[in-house]
C-alpha cells in the first residue's frame, strides 16, 4: 500500500522536488496517520496527517470534482481534532513532504474555500527555487578563497561550537540542522561552508550532493552574524556553494522552503522560483 500511495503521489504532484527516501519515511512513520478511498480496489485518494498537520492531500486526476478530496478532508479534520488539536495546519509540521499546498493550478483555492487561510500573512510568501547548473557562470572564485579579508571554507568538527554560536545569532530554528558531526567530515553528502575571519565565523550555508535526487545538489540553512549583515557574505556563500555543486558534476541545484525575504539573495546567485506555496492553517 506505501508504494502504491507514493505512486499515486508523484503522479498528482510530479513538480514536487524531494526524494523519495524522505517521502517515503514519512508515509511510514509510525506516527503518521494514513487515510485511503478506493474505488474498484484501485487506490484514488490519500492523506497523511502527523499530528496536527496534513502532509499530504491527492487525489488522482481522473477522480476530481467528485468529493474525494473533501471526504478526505473531512476525515482528517475529525481524526485531528479526536487527538485535541484545535488547529489543521497544512504542509510542514514536525517534519513535510512539502512546506504547504502548491499554488500551481490553484490546487489551495480548495482549502480557502474550506475556511484555511495563509498562515504567513498576505505579505510573506514560501516558495522553493531552482536552476540549472549549466547556466550558472560564475566563475570569479571559489571555496578556499579570500574575498575583502573573510575566508570561504569548509568548516571541520573543530568549527562546530562557533558555527552553532553564529546559527544561534541569526537564526535560531536553524541550529538543530547543524548539530550533525558528520556534516563537518570531508565527502560527506552534506558539508557546512563557512565564511571566517580570523577566528570567527561569520556565516554558514549547508551545501549538499544529491539529497534530493540524482544529479540534483542544494543549498540551504543559509545565516550571517546580526552585526555583519547586509555585506554580501550570504550572496558569496551561495554563489560559492553553488559553483561547488556544478564543479562537482551535478546538473542542476535546488533550495526549498524558503521566504519572501531571502529570495532576492538566492536570485543573485541565479535561482529563480520554481514554486508559490500556500501555508494553510485553520482553527477547528
């Protein structure tokens, strides 16, 4: 039954980038809640919600406009508020498939005439960004250099208390994804780049091969200090990781779950957006 939902998942949503390695630990999680409709044996809709949040809603094109998805709606709602959750959220909850409901299609105009609203406000938006390697030309540097008196590396273990105190500075939510002492070994999948000035660092970026997919790198959990904001240091750090990712051999690179207040930085690095995300919450 697993396989068959993650079928029917990526036939309803083929614009999603994530991998199957990560949907597919969260169709089994033991504490997903997994609610299917048949028709004829054959598998036509299906949600998964994790405690409050529903992290998935599809139903197969051939099935729409049917009440399908309002049924499983309607289930989900139930089987949240019978766990005391006063809210539905949409998306990412401890864990996502995907941060909210595409807004590609207008797939979320479904949730907002069911009473769910964007959670983020009318003027933040997520989206996730994309590009293709062969088109990113930026060639001025790289890792290991030194660019207006701050140095551009890989951080070692020996980084990793400096590197969680500058994550805490800045962005706080963040530190959780840079704990990892593996992330700090050489040929890992996942590396942290550093911007550092003599003995601080300055900045951070995850940079990572394939996590997504075949031939797919990213970049992500990007941070600078507070007081070193606003000189370019996030900018060169995706750029450098960036070219890293080509350099490597990948064809294309791919940054998720990110906000209206970034995504011009990402821009000058050369991703553009991929994919509006409506952040659906409602109160039960």
């Amino acid at each position: 039954m697993i396989r068959e939902i993650f079928e029917l998942y990526q036939r309803t949503l083929p614009d999603i980038i994530r991998s199957e390695e990560k949907v597919m630990d969260n169709l089994t999680d033991k504490s997903s809640h997994v609610i299917c409709i048949k028709e004829d044996d054959k598998l036509i809709g299906v949600s998964v919600v994790n405690e409050n949040t529903v992290y998935l809603l599809c139903v197969d094109e051939n099935f729409r406009n049917r009440g399908v998805g309002a049924e499983l709606l309607r289930q989900s709602e139930k089987y949240i508020a019978s766990r005391d959750f006063d809210k539905v959220v949409l998306g990412a909850g401890t864990d996502y498939i995907m941060p909210g409901v595409p807004m590609n299609n207008n797939a979320h105009e479904f949730f907002k005439k069911r009473g769910y609203v964007h959670a983020w406000g009318d003027d933040t938006g997520c989206f996730d960004m994309s590009q293709s390697l062969s088109d990113f030309t930026f060639r001025e540097n790289s890792v290991g250099d030194t660019i207006n008196g701050i140095t551009y590396r890989w951080a070692g273990i020996s980084d990793l208390d400096k590197v969680l105190k500058c994550v805490n500075a800045a962005e706080e939510k963040f530190v959780q994804y840079y704990q990892t002492e593996s992330f700090y070994k050489k040929g890992n999948d996942i590396v942290v780049l550093v911007a550092a000035q003599g003995s601080d660092i300055l900045g951070t970026l995850h940079v990572c091969k394939e996590i997504e997919g075949k031939g797919v790198g990213t970049v992500g959990c990007t941070t600078t200090a507070p007081e070193h904001q606003g000189k370019g240091i996030a900018t060169t750090m995706v750029k450098l990781g960036t070219k890293h990712l080509k350099d490597t051999g990948l064809s294309s690179a791919f940054l998720g779950y990110t906000y209206t207040g970034i995504v011009s930085m990402y821009s000058r690095a050369g991703y553009k957006v991929c994919m509006e995300y409506f952040m659906g919450e409602k109160k039960l």
